[in-house]
C-alpha cells in the first residue's frame, strides 16, 4: 500500500503548517501518514533515502518505499491534486 511519508524539524517554521496538509492529504485518500523527524539519526537516514537536506518535505512512496512524488517545502495546489490522484488510483 502507499504511504505519505512527511519530513520535519522541530525548529521548522513550516512544518506545522506542513504536518496539517499531510494530514488532510492521508484522512482524503486513506493512506498511511509517517512523520519523521530528521534532527533523528533515523530521520536522517530515511530523508537521505529520498535525498532530501531539509524540512518541510512530503513523500507519496509505493508498497515497496519507493517514490511516486516528492515535495520539497509546502505542498502547491497543484501538488495537493497529483497527491490525490495518484494515491486513490495506486493504493
């Protein structure tokens, strides 16, 4: 199954506002929704598996992790929509 997988910092002053469309995006489509903290040795290493250096950022991966689309600070419009699409069509 899908996942959004959602990057942050505690020190982000986008990442609230981030964590509320990624929430929205994962209650919509029905996919799981991760956070991971990068200021984590874990969140370190699953943000590099991306390659992704900073927070915000939002992940639409298949079953087997790898990514369908990837947001690098606030999701647009525009990618709020593909999200959407590619999560109800894919799950």
């Amino acid at each position: 199954m899908h996942r959004l997988i959602l990057f942050t910092m505690h020190s982000c002053p986008k990442c609230p506002a981030a964590r509320e469309i990624a929430r929205q995006l994962a209650e919509d489509t029905g996919l799981e929704l991760a956070e991971m903290d990068m200021s984590t040795p874990d969140g370190q290493i699953e943000a590099l598996m991306y390659n992704i250096c900073s927070a915000p950022a939002l992940v639409l991966a298949d079953g087997d992790g790898e990514p369908l689309w990837i947001v690098r600070g606030l999701p647009t419009d525009e990618d709020i929509m593909r999200i959407r699409r590619l999560g109800r069509r894919r799950r």
